[in-house]
C-alpha cells in the first residue's frame, strides 16, 4: 500500500507514523524523558542542594526498611478502597437519576457536575473551613439542631478525617464518574429496555439485566480511573490533615512529596514514585483483566 | 594617536551622560518574606520605593513552604537578591551554601555590637558570617486580667511557676461558658518551639545536647512540661481547637476574651492594643517549674542568597532595613522590637511598660542551632510536632518521648 504526501509516494505505514507523530513527541517529551530522568535519578542520591552521586540500588534498598514508606502505602490501600467504591455507587445513582431526558434534568447534571471544574486544591480549602469547629458550617448546624453540645472535631481524629476527606472528594470527584458512566448508560440501545419491559421486567431486573451487563466496560474504566486518581491523593490530605492527626493520613504521594521537599532527597523521592508507578501499573492491569469483556 | 580636542570633548561628555544614565538606571531587588511577616513588610518596602531610585519587588512566601520554595529556587538558579528567613533556618541554609557570606561588611556597620546576640549566633556557620538580624520576636505568657479578676485571681500577680500557671488556668477554665485558662496550637511545631520549650529550659532542660548535635529530651523538664499540657488538656482548660491548630490561629482565640493564658511573641502586644482595645491585657516571663523564666529569641534574618546579581544594592537596603528609621520608626511604632540594643529604648517603647518585658525577655532568649530544625521541629509529620501531640492528646508522655528520641537520632545521624 502506498500514499502520497506533497506530491511524494511513501508507504502507507509512515502515513501512519506522521500521524501519530505529534503525540509521541508530547508523549516523550512530557512523559517518557521525565520517565527516563526520574529512573535515573532514583539510582543517584540526590540532594536538592548540592551535586549528585550515583548509588546503585540503595534508595531501593532503603525503601524497604523504611516503616513511613509502608505505613503511607498502608494508608493509601486504605483510602483508596475506602474512597472507589463510594465514588462509583454515588456516581452509578447519579447517573440513573439524570439518565432519563426529564424536566430540569440539564439542570441536575450541570449541578452534579459542577464541583468537578473546582481545582482539588480550592475544594480542599473550601472544605477546611466547612469543617472548621469555630466558624464551619457542619459542627453549627449539629449544634443548632441539639445532637452536639460541643463543636465536633472533624478533622481531629484519624476516622473522622479520614470520612471527612472522603465525603469532600465524593462531592468533588462524582460527578466525573457519573459523565462517564452517563455515556455508557446512553450507549444501550432503547429497544432493548422495550423489550424487557414487554416482557415484564420491572426497573430494578432491567438495571441487573440489561444496565451493569452492557456497561462492564464503561465500569472498566471509571473504576481504573478513580482507582488510580485514589491512589495519587495528594493535595486533599495536604491542606486538609497535613498528615495529622499523628500522622496517621500521611498518603503515600504525600511522603514522597515530604521525601523530596522537606528531606531534600531526590533520589529517594525518585525511587519511591518508580516503585509506585509499578504498583499503579500492577493493580490497574488486574483491575482492568478482572473486567474485561469476554467476547474480546 | 592623537585625538581631536573636540572629539576627547565629546567623548568626555558621553562618558559623563553614560554614567548619569548608568545612576539613574533603576535596578531591581527581588526580595523574599514569609506570610506572617508581610503585616510589618509590605509598609516597609512601600516607604522604601517611595524615597529610593532602585525599586524592591516582594514576594511573601507561605511560612510553612518557605524552606523548600527558597530551596528549589536556590537549586534552579531563581534566587531572589534579598531574602528574610526565621533565623532558625539561617545554619541549614549557609550549610547548604545558598548564602553570600557577609562577614566583613556587617562587622563594618557601626552598631555592630549592638546587634541581637541570638540572630548573629545563628548566622555564623564554621566561622563565617552569612546574615545579619532583620526582626526581633521573644516569646513570653499573655494573660487576660479581667478573667484574672473574675477568677478570683490577682491581676498584677501573673504565674511565677509552672504549678502556679496550671492552678492558674483550672481556676479561670472553671468560670464556665466557654471561658478556658490556656491556649497553645496543638498541631504546629514552630508554635511550640517558641511558646513551650522557654518551660523546658526555664525548669533546665532542653531540646539539643550543648553541642547541638545530640537530642536532649529524655529530662524531667521536657517530662514535666508536656505533663502540665496533658494535665491542663484532660482537665478541659484547653479548648477543643488546640488540638487541630495549625498555627492558623495561633493567638487569635485570645480576641475572644474568653482565653486566660498563652505564649506568644512581641508581635502581639502591638497587634492586641490595635485590633483588641477592649482586652485588658498583662504579659509575664514564662516562668520554670520551680520559679526563674526564659524565652525563645527568635525573629528574622535578612541575607543575600548565593545567584543574586544585585549583591551591591541588596547591601544597601539591608542597611536601611537596619536603620533607625526602618527599626525603630516602623518597627517599633507598630508595635515590635528593634533588633539593636541600641534602640531598644525609643519613644515607642518607653510609652508601654509591657514592651520593656518582651525587651528584656529578647536580651535573655535562647535559640536552638540545628542545621536539621526543618525536619525536626517545624516539619508538619516531623518527630517535635508528633511528640507534642503523642503527650499531650494520644498515648501519653513517656512513650511520646521514647518515639521522638529514636526519630530525632535517626535524622540527627543522615548525612
């Protein structure tokens, strides 16, 4: 097969490089080269200030002694499967509320939406103060209606923090999923819910029967999705907690981010994000076999 | 070769319009604060612009990111030309090498000797010199005297010793309604640097061996103080807030009127006359557990990091930052101390005897030297911060000690 491009035959498959080519140069130079720099300086020990020096394996080697490194890892697990699974069940009734073409229905979307388009860190702050014990909104309220004689602590204790910064995150991060889940939910042709209906299939057999089937692999990826955007969390816990209370939501993004800019450690901190990127890799290729379509 | 007369004339005159222009020519300084001090700063570089050609842009920085923003400007080359850091970073710092060594040019200054002690102890670093003082901040127990006097307590009489201070803050805590006798940010290490560790040396302990290379905590003192925290947090003499405070507020729920004690700086005695007349305040030393005091010598440091390409003009207005028309005229007037001895006594501070206190208390405060301090003690997760909160609101004090001494090794022994 050939193609011509200003007047010149060339063979089809380099049309094919010439088009991707403006993505791979984005890919390499803004993921591939910093890739490739960070495995490099993971194997250096790199201080912020002052020269490098090369160090084999000894960051990695430190990692695995190091208890602040599982315990982040620990905590991050934790949040992570805590946090997923709220997102996707909030954002699948969210999906099935806004799905049918109803009165006011743009009006719901666009609300649930909504707090998507707010950064991470504004939302994170927003919350901070909603939270807050003195002039938050949440602790005045259970107050004025008489459960608590006491301003509550939110943020003061390491499950209540921990729920605080997962209610604040299904607010910020669902209506995302619903988006996705909303383009699959639409994806279903009509007739068949038609069909099941004459039938006799009542709403909730059509959603088992026809909905979560059809959508396995919408499903795919929204979970891999904010699996991964789980496992990154970074900012919500660095304004909210800042690790505290004893630094039991320290994530694991976090003590990189501390590894790096509070120890001046590059090297180590470099180490810690190869190792997380080949955990990320790990669990989202099994999240993704366990899903998948089998008629692939 | 021989030049024409008119041409040597012309020449002459270019040179000398060259050089006018070269004076007029504004340079500008870049200059880097921390948020807490852009209250005093800002008015500072805006009276400087005003009546000088070179022209200083300000950057305030975020207390808590000030380390590592310098530092990863410092690493990438985009220094700033002048820049005030809490002397307590200043070893680490000249360690690191991201300072210009200043040695000879402060020694120059004509009240050299008149400088605060702490600030020129910290700015030395194997014998060089690389800052000279900026502001001054010595930590002493504000106190509220009208609860004082509804408490049944002697208003002119503030706390001599710690049990003093304890029975103090239960007495006051127990009028009710909201009124607590003792305040402190429970989630903020520098914080408590300042505000609790003048008990531990006032009672002689410390933080840091003499040589400042080793941990010291495992004392009676350290022990005792953060047992008197413990006591006064069970006891509900502390608000709820203290625990999650991370600074943030700091001295601001002594507005309210409804706090009896809390440590804190000169800053706020001016800050209090202003925005809180209605408070009838005293300040004290804060007192050792068996009676003496001591204080936390602290403030800023002002130097010129290593890249900045204004070395000459950055020297010029760290003078004047020194000046007394900078220290005294705007430092003092608004309420803080001036960082010479020399002009401690001003027509400002002679106006509030409570001034003469926070003085006197600059003159005796101690600073610990530690090129680790970052990670240490002001880290949000660092061992000092995660000691504090173990004592005085988790498991107690012996096993919060215990913890904090194995992780203050493990960071004192890394390179």
């Amino acid at each position: 097969m050939v193609t011509t491009l200003f007047g010149y035959t060339i063979p089809r498959s380099w049309a094919a490089y010439l088009f991707i080519l403006p993505c791979l140069a984005v890919t390499t130079l803004f993921f591939l080269v910093p890739l490739g720099m960070t495995a490099w300086m993971s194997l250096n020990e790199w201080p912020l200030l002052g020269h490098p020096s090369f160090a084999g394996l000894r960051n990695y080697l430190a990692l695995f002694v190091d208890a602040s490194f599982w315990g982040s890892l620990l905590f991050t697990v934790k949040y992570t499967l805590v946090v997923t699974p709220a997102i996707f069940l909030f954002a699948f009734a969210l999906a099935l509320l806004v799905q049918r073409g109803a009165r006011f229905v743009g009006i719901f979307r666009t609300a649930y939406f909504l707090p998507v388009v707010i950064g991470m860190t504004s939302a994170s702050l927003l919350w901070t103060w909603l939270f807050n014990d003195q002039v938050g909104i949440f602790s005045a309220l259970l107050m004025d209606l008489g459960l608590v004689d006491e301003p509550v602590q939110w943020l003061g204790e390491t499950n209540s923090a921990l729920a605080s910064i997962v209610t604040m995150v299904l607010w910020k991060a669902a209506g995302f999923t619903m988006v996705i889940l909303l383009v699959g939910m639409q994806a279903i042709p009509v007739d068949l819910y038609e069909a099941a209906a004459l039938d006799g299939a009542g709403w909730l057999r059509q959603i088992r029967s026809i909905t979560i089937p059809l959508m396995r692999r919408t499903f795919a990826l929204a979970l891999t999705m904010s699996f991964i955007g789980s496992f990154l969390a970074f900012e919500q816990f660095f304004v909210m907690t800042r690790g505290g209370p004893f630094n039991s939501t320290i994530t694991i993004v976090h003590w990189i981010y501390r590894a790096s800019f509070t120890y001046f450690k590059l090297g180590y901190g470099a180490a810690m994000s190869m190792v997380l990127l080949l955990i990320l890799l790990v669990l989202s290729g099994l999240q993704l076999w366990l899903l998948r379509d089998d008629k692939e | 070769m021989r030049i024409p007369p008119t041409l040597r004339r012309l020449t002459g005159a270019l040179a000398g319009l060259l050089l006018a222009a070269a004076a007029q020519a504004q340079t500008e300084i870049t200059f880097w604060v921390r948020a807490p001090d852009a209250g005093f700063v800002e008015p500072l570089v805006k009276n400087w612009n005003a009546s000088h050609n070179n022209k200083v842009a300000l950057t305030v920085i975020p207390a808590d990111d000030f380390v590592t923003k310098f530092g990863t400007a410092v690493a990438g080359g985009a220094a700033p030309d002048v820049v005030a850091i809490d002397l307590i970073f200043v070893p680490a710092f000249s360690q690191a090498g991201q300072l210009t060594e200043i040695g000879a040019e402060a020694r120059a200054l004509p009240y050299a000797k008149s400088l605060s002690p702490s600030h020129l102890r910290l700015a030395m670093y194997e014998g060089r010199q690389y800052a000279v003082p900026f502001s001054a901040e010595s930590s002493f127990l504000v106190y509220n005297k009208d609860l004082f006097k509804k408490a049944g307590l002697d208003p002119e009489k503030p706390p001599k010793t710690m049990g003093e201070l304890e029975a103090y803050a239960k007495k006051i805590a127990g009028l009710g309604k909201g009124v607590k006798g003792f305040y402190f940010s429970g989630a903020c290490g520098g914080c408590n640097i300042f505000t609790m560790t003048p008990y531990v040396w006032a009672s002689g302990g410390d933080v840091f061996t003499p040589d400042n290379k080793q941990e010291a905590l495992d004392t009676p003192a350290l022990r005792n103080t953060l047992a008197m925290y413990r006591r006064l947090w069970e006891a509900g003499a502390i608000p709820a807030g203290a625990k999650t405070d991370n600074g943030s507020s700091f001295i601001s729920p002594f507005f309210t009127g409804k706090i009896g004690m809390i440590g804190s700086g000169a800053f706020s005695i001016g800050l209090l006359k202003k925005e809180h007349p209605e408070l009838d305040f005293g300040v004290a030393p804060l007192p050792g557990d068996k009676g003496g005091s001591a204080s936390f010598a602290g403030g800023d440091s002002i130097a010129i990091p290593k890249g900045s390409k204004h070395k000459k003009e950055a020297w010029e207005f760290i003078q004047w930052c020194l000046s007394p028309e900078v220290q005294v005229e705007q430092f003092a007037k608004n309420g803080s101390l001036p960082v010479r001895a020399d002009l401690a006594d001003n027509a400002y501070s002679r106006q509030d005897s409570r001034f003469a206190v926070a003085a006197a208390q600059m003159q005796a405060g101690r600073t610990p030297y530690s090129v680790k301090f970052n990670q240490l003690i002001n880290d949000p997760n660092g061992p000092w911060l995660a000691m504090i909160q173990e004592a005085v609101f988790g498991p107690g004090v012996d096993p919060a000690i215990k913890n904090a001494q194995q992780k203050f090794r493990q960071i004192l022994a890394a390179p």
